[in-house]
C-alpha cells in the first residue's frame, strides 16, 4: 500500500506517482464543473455567472484549506522518509486535532461573514443572491473540506497516491447525481449546487478515512502515540497555516481581479466567468506535478537523499513543461469550443471574449511548470513562510494590474493579469529553491565532518 520515494528512477516514480495525483486534480474540478454545467443549463447564465462568481473567494476560502492539508502531512511524509514510524504517528494524530481546531474556527467565521465577503467583492446585485445561496452552502462544508484532504494527505505522504483518487472518482460520480436530484427535482436553485458539493465530499472523505483506519498498519497507533502534545502542533502548524496562506494570498490577488473584471460591466463578468472554469481545468495537472515532487522531495530531506531532491524537481518541471504545450495549443485553437460546457452557444459575444482572454493564457502556461513544482517542493522540504513570498509577488502583481492597469485597458489587461503574476513568482521561487539547497547541503557536510 504505501510506497518508498527515496529509490528507483526519479522520473519514473514521479510519473507514476502523479497520475493518480492528475486525474484526481481532475475529478476534483468535476466538483465545480458539473455544478456550473448544470445550474447554466437549467438556471441560466445569471445563475451560472453568480456562481462562477464566486470562484475566488472559493479558492481563498478552501484554497487555505487545501493548502493547510497539505501542509499537516509534510512532518508524515518526512518521517515515513527518515522510517521513524512513531514519530510519523504522533505528528498524524496532532495532525488531526489541530485540523478539527482550525475547521470548526473557519466554518464559524465564513459563514458569519458570507454576505459581506460578496459586497466587498462588488458583485453585482443581479447575482448577489444566487452567489451568496451557493458560497454560505460550500462554507457549511469546510469541515468536510477539511475531513478528506488531511486524510487524503496522510495516504500521498505513505507514497499512495491511488487510494485518494478512487474515492475521489466515488465523490464526483455523486455529486453529479446529488445535482441532477437537488437542482432539477428538488429545484433548490444555487444552493442545490453547494448542498451537492459537499454531501459528496462528506461520504468520500468518511469513507476514505474508515479505510486508512483498516488497511494501513504503520498507521496503528498506541495510548503515548495519541496523546495532544504541544511540540507537534506548533511544528503542524508552523508549516501548514503559511502553506494555506500561500494560497489564500495567491487568493486575495484573484479577489482583486474579479472585482476590477465586476466593474467592466455583465457580458464580461461571464466572460471571465467562463474562460476562468476553463483555465480551471487545463491547469489541474500542474497540481498533481506539483505534489508528486513535493511528496518526493520531502520522503528524500527524511532519508537525507539531498541530490535526489534536485533530480525529482527537474523530472516534475520536464513533465509539466510538456504538459504545457500540449495544453497551450488546445486552448489557443479550442478554448471557446471548450466554454461552451458552461455557455450556450448562442452568447457569441461572451465565447469571443472567452477564446480572447485563452489564447493569451495558451501562450504563457509554461511558466506554471516551474512555479508550481518548484514552489511546492519548498514547502515540501518545510520552508512553507519562504515559499510565501511567491504568492506574495503574484498578490503584488495582480494588484497592480488590478488597480491601475484594467480600467485604463480594460479586458484586454484583464487577458495578460494572470500570466503577469506566474511569471513574477517564477522569479522568486527558483533563486530561492538553489539556496535552501545549498543551505540544506552545507548543512549536512557540517554533519558529516562532526561525525568524523
């Protein structure tokens, strides 16, 4: 069941290794992509703009805690690294009381300040109602958010990357169903899109978590392994919250964004709206890359493999690169074809604004290659507060462009904003990774000379 990074082929085991990591990425999308699918089919391109909508402040919101899971399992997957079997269960039960802590909190705060959240925003009052139906909907779900990504976690950093994915499968199968049931027969409107989103997202996470619980023995733990001790949880949360906060502040610039493209008037709030679901999926596999490298990288710091870990970042970036042509001519000749999943084809404006705004994305994905990988396997070796100032320089740039680039140009900045912050992180998180490794290095030569 689990798998041992720290030998084999770099190349080959990260391929392996990212797969499932990919098509989960993809089944994940599935979450939002039906749900936008359905509510535009039958609720129209209001409902569907009000709530595409509120994508960003979604991925603020559970992009902390997607990020926050992932950073809860970087001690496992580095102690599974190092074979330190106890330590690695300790940090797993702190793990999850530190994850229950943090979810209750955000559930309780979200929810409180939805309609506010979205008037800050400045979403227009033709959506307003529909985006805060679905938003308080997905708010009420944290905890499950929070239920399936650290269990999820736990199962990558063991070298599984299988296991997730199936249930995800489960997961996006039904929520397909529960859309169908909850928007069309039960006619719930939005919010029948968020009450599907996280019923099924409940019962893959308690399900995934029942079988972590029977089939992973290293997992076992005993009455010292389960004890609440504060050293684990100041270590958890050092390097999860700023692993969550590289997300929310690669969030907020997003925020930023939308609420520059509001002002531009409704044709190109669905526009972007619909490009956005694109881009969306074209760039899930750059996550499933990503972690693959990370996971990789923080089983070889464990085992002290420091050479292994450039190896595995340069085999995640060629993978990607390649990835990003392909990708990149889809959407320069296909990408309107692609929108119209979410628009009908009679908005000819709305798909011309689309294919605009994707063919100059097309052009630019390759950038995402190194920013991504070589940003996650920062904060896969534990420098999570240093790999911030990536997301840092993408808030920077978005808000500049937001502020003082889109309304003099309009929607043809809003086209270029995004490739303007990937390349501004880019050139912070490639210095920064050669000299946390030359650290890393000089680090353990100064180890070695004082055990000779």
């Amino acid at each position: 069941m689990t798998k041992d990074l720290t030998v084999g082929s770099p190349m080959k085991l990260i391929w392996q290794f990212s797969i499932p990591l990919v098509l989960g990425n993809l089944f994940q999308q599935m979450y939002n992509m039906v749900d936008t699918v359905i509510v535009g089919r039958y609720l129209g391109l209001s409902a569907l703009t009000s709530v595409s909508s509120t994508t960003s402040i979604t991925f603020l919101i559970i992009g902390f805690c997607l990020g926050t899971c992932t950073g809860l399992a970087v001690p496992v997957a580095q102690k599974f690294g190092a074979k330190n079997y106890s330590e690695m269960r300790k940090f797993v039960m702190n793990a999850a009381y530190l994850a229950i802590f943090l979810a209750v909190i955000m559930t309780i705060v979200t929810c409180a300040l939805c309609g506010s959240i979205l008037t800050w925003m400045k979403t227009p009052d033709q959506f307003y109602q529909g985006a805060y139906d679905y938003l308080f909907v997905i708010f009420l779900g944290i905890p499950f958010t929070f239920l399936y990504n650290v269990v999820a976690g736990i199962i990558r950093s063991l070298g599984d990357s299988k296991t997730p994915f199936y249930f995800l499968v489960l997961s996006a199968v039904m929520n397909i169903f529960l859309d169908m049931l909850f928007i069309i027969v039960f006619k719930l409107g939005t919010a029948g899109a968020g009450w599907a989103t996280i019923l099924s997202q409940a019962i893959s996470g308690i399900l995934c978590f029942i079988y972590m619980k029977k089939k992973y023995d290293v997992l076992k733990t005993n009455v010292q392994e389960r004890k609440l001790d504060m050293h684990y949880i100041k270590t958890l949360f050092t390097m999860a919250v700023p692993m969550g906060l590289q997300f929310s502040i690669t969030a907020i610039g997003s925020i930023m964004l939308q609420s520059a493209v509001n002002t531009l008037g409704a044709v190109y709030v669905s526009s972007f709206a619909a490009a956005a679901k694109v881009k969306q999926l074209a760039m899930c596999p750059y996550d499933g890359f990503a972690t693959a490298s990370a996971t990789f990288g923080s089983q070889n710091l464990g085992a002290g493999n420091l050479k292994r870990i450039r190896e595995g970042l340069k085999s995640g970036i060629i993978i990607s690169v390649l990835y990003s042509i392909g990708i990149g001519i889809v959407l320069i000749f296909a990408g309107s074809k692609i929108a119209l999943l979410f628009v009908s084809g009679s908005e000819t404006e709305v798909l011309g604004y689309v294919q605009q705004l994707l063919t100059c994305a097309g052009f630019f994905y390759f950038f995402l290659a190194f920013l991504n990988c070589t940003r996650l396997t920062i904060q896969g070796l534990g420098y999570s507060a240093i790999a911030m100032c990536a997301g840092l320089s993408e808030l920077l740039a978005r808000g500049l462009m937001s502020v003082f680039v889109i309304p003099r140009f309009g929607y043809t900045a809003v086209c270029f904003t995004d490739q303007t912050a990937w390349i501004a992180a880019t050139c912070v998180v490639m210095p920064v990774f050669f000299a946390i490794m030359k650290r890393l290095e000089k680090r353990q030569a100064e180890a070695a000379g004082n055990v000779v």
